[in-house]
C-alpha cells in the first residue's frame, strides 16, 4: 500500500515538474550565461563549477552548448528506456548528473531547485529547437544526487 501512495506521489511530482518545464519558458538572450568548466574532463559532478546555485528555486542559465534533438531523443528511448519515475531499488536510480552529462555529450542548459520536492532539476534543451527538452530531477539517497524522475516536451 505505502510504495502505491509513493508511487502516485511520484506521479504526482512528475506531472507538477512538466507543467512547471512548461511554464518557465527559455533564456531569450537577454540574459547573461555562466562561464562554462575549462574542459569536460575537469566536469563537476552536479554543474556547480557553472557559479549556479545549486539551492536557488530560480531557473539559472548553464552550459549554452546544445545537444541535437535526436540525442535527446534517444536519451529519452533508449538509454532511459522510455521510463519515467525511478524507485529507489531500480539501476537507473543510481544515475547522476555527471552520468547524464556523459551519455548527452553536454551540460544542462539550465538549473532550478524544486524545494516543494526538494529535488535538483536539470533542464537540456535542443539545439536549434528551445522547445525540445528533456527535464531530469535529482533527488539526495544516501548522500548522493540522484535520478528521480524525468520529463520531455517535444521529444
């Protein structure tokens, strides 16, 4: 009974992150970006090196490298295996920032903490197309930021 409420909490989370990734719209180049980390291999595990901060419910802008839209699609098919919501006892809960950044190629396009959920949320968007992305929360297990659940919109 308890992982079915947790699950529906879940659920529930995740659709109040899709309409917040909805709402909060893109930088429209008015605004100033972070100067990104001096190389990839240096990359710190959760963007910071980017002078976001990291307990701001603020959208911040991060990287402006983009990634293509067919790698964020395919993040979203195959590597996440079109799931969603990650429970604690799954492999893919396990995952980090640092392993999405891998697998993607690039840093987040922006950073907002979600301290209704007290989750870290990382949003990329596609080059060429700022309504194509994919939005991923993070939540602390054991010390350690990672996957909770994940969103797309135009993927």
């Amino acid at each position: 009974m308890m992982e079915k409420k947790r699950a529906i909490a879940s659920l529930l989370a995740f659709l109040l992150g899709i309409t917040m990734l909805a709402c909060c719209g893109g930088n429209s180049g008015g605004g100033t970006t972070a100067t990104p980390p001096a190389s990839n291999s240096n990359q710190d595990e959760d963007g910071s090196s980017y002078g976001i901060d990291l307990a701001s419910a603020e959208v911040q802008p991060m990287s402006e490298e983009r990634a293509t839209r067919e790698r964020l699609e395919e993040t979203v098919r195959e590597w996440l295996e079109g799931a969603t919501l990650f429970l604690d006892n799954s492999e893919m809960s396990k995952r980090t920032y640092k392993d999405f950044v891998d697998f993607i190629g690039c840093d987040a396009t922006e950073y907002y903490f979600d301290d209704s959920r007290n989750t870290r949320v990382y949003t990329w968007r596609a080059e060429g197309a700022d309504t194509s992305k994919l939005g991923v929360w993070f939540e602390e297990k054991n010390g350690i930021w990672s996957l909770s659940f994940t969103g797309s919109t135009n993927l």
